[in-house]
C-alpha cells in the first residue's frame, strides 16, 4: 500500500529500474468512488510514463505534455506503481 513519503517506480513498460518517484499525497475522487488517486513528484523519468489522472487537479493546458523530472503529478493509483526497497 502507497503512502506519503514513500520512494516508488513506475513497474510497466520496462521502466522499474529507470523511474523514481515521491509520493506526496493521496486522494479519492469523490465520496463514492473506489479509484483512488497518487500526487507524485518525479526525480527520475523514464521513455514510458504513467497516465496523468484526468481531475480537476490536471486542467492546465500541459496536460498531454510528457512528465519531466521534478513535475508533481496527480496519476489514479494501481499496481503499475511499486514501492522501491
């Protein structure tokens, strides 16, 4: 289970060892949703990258933009993302 503070990498596509990432927070979408949101601040990219959630916390216009290192992201939550070790 993700929480605050932990180190996690995007385990898809080949990227586990060629992404790091910070969890930063964690949300429902609403009061009667299961899906469950990540925020999470990227030090390290990789060519495959996660989905940004599509909420009202990605309206800006970048939105399909690639995620760059250092970008805070809010992305739905899954077992694409693994705590590192």
């Amino acid at each position: 289970m993700l929480k605050p503070g932990n180190l996690i990498c995007y385990n898809a596509g080949g990227m586990k060892n060629k992404t790091l990432g910070l969890v930063l927070d964690l949300e429902s979408r609403d009061h009667l949703s299961t899906v469950r949101q990540v925020l999470i601040m990227w030090v390290v990219v990789g060519e495959y990258m996660p989905k940004k959630s599509w909420t009202l916390h990605n309206t800006n216009p970048r939105f399909h933009d690639k995620i760059t290192s250092g970008e805070i992201i809010w992305h739905d939550m899954g077992n694409w993302f693994e705590v590192t070790r």
